[in-house]
C-alpha cells in the first residue's frame, strides 16, 4: 500500500480511477485485490473528508461576507 497523504486531491482521484479501472478490467492480480480493495477504500475516505472540510470553509467564508 502506498502513502498517499502528500498526494494533491486530484491525485488521489486519478489514483483511484486507476485502481477503479484495473477491478473493473479484471486487471488486478488475485495476490494484489485485496490491497487495490483497501488503497481504493482509503482514498475514498481520504477524498470525502476533503470535500467536507471544504465544503465547510466555503460556507463559513460566505457567512462572513453575510455579516459584511
């Protein structure tokens, strides 16, 4: 499994589209699934928590022009 906390967000979504695109080639090794499984999993969550912090940055920067 490969580190990928220093990846940028658009990185992290081209590495899973990879590993997306291998199980859905039947790429993958049989010896190699389940850690594809695992680093797709990860990225997932990796990516979801960007979107919503985010998300939240977005929305308390429009609060702020709110109270302008």
């Amino acid at each position: 499994m490969s580190d990928t906390t220093e990846l940028t967000y658009e990185q992290k979504v081209e590495k899973l589209d990879e590993i997306l695109t291998r199980l859905d080639n039947s790429e993958t090794p049989i010896d190699k699934l389940a850690e594809d499984v695992k680093e797709g999993a990860r990225l997932i969550k990796e990516l979801d928590k960007k979107l919503k912090q985010v998300e939240t940055e977005v929305l308390d920067a429009f609060k702020e022009l709110d109270n302008v």
